[in-house]
C-alpha cells in the first residue's frame, strides 16, 4: 500500500428510522462536546452502552447491576455520517442481527433531533457470561425472548 492512499473500505450508508424497532431517548450534555463543538465519537459509544443497556433490562425487567448474569462487550464499531452537538437530542434506534449460543449482536442508529437518517451507526456485540467467573454461559430463555423482539423480519 503506498503512503497517504486510504484503505479500501465499503463506506455504510446510514439508514433511516425504520430500520429500527426500539429507541431509547438521549439527552446530550455540554461537556460531551469536545474543542471541535460537537460530540467526541467516544461519546457515542456511552449513548449506545446506554440504549443496549436500558433495553435488555426494561424487557427481561432484571436489575442488572445485581444480576448473576454479566453482559460483557466484546466488540463495537462505530461509523460517523453528521455531527451532533450539544444542545441535540439523540434517539438510539435498535435491531438484532445476531443471537448466538451465548452473544448476541445490536445494531444501533444514532439519530440527532428529527433527523430522518441516522447521524451515525454503530455496532455492539454483547456475550453473557457468569457474572462470578466472566466465563461465558448459554443464554437465558427471557433474554433470547427479548433480543427475537428486535430481529429484523
């Protein structure tokens, strides 16, 4: 590869809300914009742990700080189409586009305002392991239950 040449990656293009089932609600704060006066893409990443968060415990109504199961991260991606800025509002839409024998895997648009395409997309693998020995365990029926809900169809 010669210097300065980019690699050659297939860009994604964002999509709209309709590829989403579930959105989580975001409030931005002014300390998440950082000197170039939007969010700093390592935000993004807490906006999408919030919404993967939120929703696996509202759907299996588990208080997951105290559950014996861990849900450990053990991939993310991100990729960047528009900005957003403090004071935008953010909605994280979600789908399921892998459940395993112990992971499972979320896409997740990020969506500022009322935009009608997602300002950005980003991807979370997730495994449950044993909360006790972070060794991976199979996953529990209302879990599978709750991911199925966000499958594509």
């Amino acid at each position: 590869m010669k210097a300065g040449n980019p690699v050659n990656v297939q860009k994604r293009l964002p999509e709209g809300r309709d590829a989403y089932h579930h959105f989580t609600p975001i409030t931005t704060r002014l300390m998440d914009n950082d000197l170039y006066n939007h969010v700093n893409n390592a935000t993004y990443y807490s906006f999408v742990d919030t919404a993967v968060t939120s929703y696996l415990a509202q759907s299996v109504n588990r208080d997951l700080a105290n559950d014996p199961i861990a849900y450990l991260v053990v991939e993310n991606g991100c990729s960047y189409f528009r900005p957003i800025a403090f004071p935008d509002a953010v909605q994280c839409g979600l789908w399921v586009s892998h459940i395993g024998r112990s992971s499972m895997r979320f896409e997740v648009g990020i969506f500022r305002n009322d935009d009608p395409l997602a300002a950005a997309h980003a991807f979370f693998v997730q495994v449950c392991c044993d909360r006790r020995t972070q060794r991976p365990i199979p996953m529990p029926a209302a879990v599978r239950v709750a991911l199925d809900a966000l499958r594509k169809t």
